[in-house]
C-alpha cells in the first residue's frame, strides 16, 4: 500500500457535504446548459442568417450585376449578366457581386479649361502676380489654333454599354473619362480658330470634341456609349473681354442691317412683282378691247364694202346722210339753206361763235357783206 492510501485510510471517510445545497447546485448546472444550448442555436441562426444574405441578392431597377468566383465572371454567355430581380450565388469571399448602373445616363463635368479652378488657386498670389496675367499654374485655359486663349466648362454624358469592360478595362472610369474629354478639347481647339469656337462655329466645334472622343473611347475598348458632349460656358479671358464683346456688338448689328436690307428688299420686290402683274393684266385687257374693237370695225367696213360694190351711190348717199344726222345733233348754230346762183345748196354750220360787240363810233354800220369762210366754219354743198 502507497503513502498516499495509507494516509487516506488513516484520515477516514471523506465529509459528505451540506444536503441543503445540492437542489441550488443541479439548478444552477441545468441554468448553464440551458444558456450554453440557447446560445449555440444562436450562434448557428445568425451563422445560417449570414449565409442566406451571402447567397441571396437583389439587382435593382437600372442596374445589372457581374458574380466574380475566386476572381472570374460566372454564368454562361446569358448569364454572365445578373439583370433586376432575385439571384443567388455562393457566400463570401467565395463569390463576390459587382452592381453596376447600366441603364443610367452618368454625367463628368470638366472645369479643368476655367479660369482659377487648379489647386493653386486657394493659395493668395504674391502681389506683383495679382494683375491682369493668366498664371499656369492657377488658371486653366485652352489655346486655339490662330494662337488665341479661351476659357470653357465642358460635361460629358454616357451609358455603360458592356459592363465587363467597363469595370475589367479601366480603374476610376470617371476620372479617365474625365481625362478623355480634355485632351479631346485640347486637340479640337488646337485646329480651330477662336471666333469659329466662340461665335460663328460653336456647334461644329462642339461636334468635333464629340466626335474625337468617341472614337478614343472605341480605340481603348473602355465599355461606355458617348450620349453627348454639352459645352456649358464658352468666354475669352477676363482682359479681353471687352473687346470680344464689342466684337460681337458689332457682328450683331451687321446682322441686324442685314436682315433689314434683305426684309426691305423682299419687300420692294414683291411690290414691283405685284405692279408688273397688274400692268401686264391690264395691258393683256387693253389688248382684248383693242382687238375687239378692231375686229368689230373690220366685220362692219367688211360688210359695208360690200353694199357700196353692189350700189355705190346709194351707199355713199346713206352713209352722208348718216354722218350729218349724227353731227347735227350735236351743234347748236345752224344757218337756214338756200340756194346758190350754181343751182347747189349750202349747208353752213358755226363751230364756234363770235361773242356780240357794241360798234365803235364812226363805224359803218350799213348793210352786212356776206361772212366770209373761216376755219371755224363748215361748209356742206349738196347738188
């Protein structure tokens, strides 16, 4: 027998402890288990929670998602892109869900090309720069073909096309476009000359800008669809500025003049068209009367020749007859006929009559002589 055993059956039986507390202990042992079993179900819930969120995602209106596994887009050639609704895939760091706004029109403005918008503009230039000098390093501008500086803010709008490349093929999309767009401005107003980009051109201008950086965009396989270029401010330098706008005062009032002389012109033109219509309508009337009136003439000497080549004199004597009747009636003075020592009357008739006078002492004033023919007189003899 050891040491140990002899001591112990020495010392004798072990104590039994208090019969009181034994109840208090087993509740207190079954509190435990019951706190430990509770919060293993816990545990497991919240385990279970995770990975339903994990697996269980949502894409909402106007955005798609790409499911990148250990890295690569899962999903067949259809499938690779998640539209709106309900999908599943596997827990992180497993799988791992990349949304991205398709169906937005995302707009980058550019104030790189303004005046005082660098980072050295917080910074109060020393007094011999605070003039009228553009600095480098403070202020933007672009230079134009014909060696003039304008100031610009430029924005840019466009739509994700393919999402692959669009998140595959560039890091910070905004800021490169953003970079695409100046140097596509820089370019273009490189070949321009500065009243085309300021006054007479803006929109060609802004249409090459467009242009350019739309086929940068195609060259770099960057994924976006170019919606539009906007030029939002186009304006010379402050120290200029007067001049331009004097420039453009007069360009406005040429324009102006312009106008006026053409309105002016089309005016007088329509009124000389209106009065050479209306002098050739009645030109064209005229023309109908006269030959009317000629033709009517000619039917009756037509038909009148014909009743003298059958009987001369009798047509002859008609016709005298007639014209007398006609011019009769219309003179007031007529002198009685008689007959004349050649056996032939005498019809006289006063055209225009002498007015009567008072005469003159000494005047002989016996018998009146027989008037004398006068150009106002009409002598008509008939046998």
């Amino acid at each position: 027998m050891t040491q140990p055993e002899q001591q112990q059956q020495h010392a004798g039986p072990a104590p039994r402890p208090n019969a009181g507390q034994e109840p208090a202990s087993r509740a207190l042992v079954r509190a435990f288990d019951l706190g430990f079993r509770l919060l293993r179900w816990l545990v497991l819930a919240l385990v279970l929670a995770f990975l339903a969120r994990s697996a269980i995602f949502v894409v909402p209106q106007h955005e798609i998602a790409l499911v990148l596994r250990f890295g690569r887009v899962t999903g067949s050639a259809d499938q690779r892109i998640r539209k709106p609704g309900l999908h599943f895939a596997c827990p992180y760091p497993v799988d791992r869900v990349i949304r991205v706004a398709a169906e937005r029109v995302h707009t980058i403005e550019s104030d790189t090309f303004m005046a005082g918008t660098r980072a050295a503009k917080t910074a109060a230039p020393p007094p011999w720069r605070r003039s009228a000098m553009l600095s480098p390093d403070r202020d933007g501008y672009m230079m134009t073909g014909d060696a003039n500086i304008l100031h610009g803010k430029w924005a840019l709008r466009y739509r994700i096309a393919e999402p692959e490349r669009f998140v595959f093929n560039m890091a910070q999309a905004d800021r490169l476009l953003r970079g695409e767009l100046d140097h596509a401005i820089v370019a273009v107003s490189a070949q321009s000359h500065v009243d085309q980009a300021l006054r007479t051109d803006v929109e060609a201008y802004r249409g090459r800008v467009q242009d350019l950086i739309r086929q940068r965009c195609r060259n770099l396989q960057l994924g976006v669809q170019i919606e539009r270029v906007d030029v939002l401010l186009l304006a010379p330098p402050r120290q200029v500025k007067d001049a331009f706008e004097q420039v453009m005062k007069a360009e406005n009032q040429r324009s102006e003049e312009i106008s006026a002389a053409r309105t002016y012109a089309a005016r007088v033109e329509n009124e000389a068209r209106g009065k050479a219509a209306r002098i050739r309508a009645e030109a064209d009337v005229y023309k109908q009367r006269l030959v009317s009136s000629i033709s009517a003439d000619a039917a009756y000497f037509n038909k009148v020749y014909e009743k003298f080549a059958a009987q001369p004199l009798i047509t002859t004597q008609t016709l005298l007859q007639d014209t007398l009747r006609r011019v009769l009636a219309r003179v007031e003075d007529k002198y009685i006929l008689r007959t004349t020592p050649d056996s032939r009357q005498e019809l006289r008739i006063l055209l225009n009559r002498e007015k009567d006078r008072r005469p003159e002492p000494g005047e002989n004033t016996g018998p009146m002589p027989e008037p004398k023919r006068s150009s106002d007189e009409a002598l008509f003899e008939f046998p």
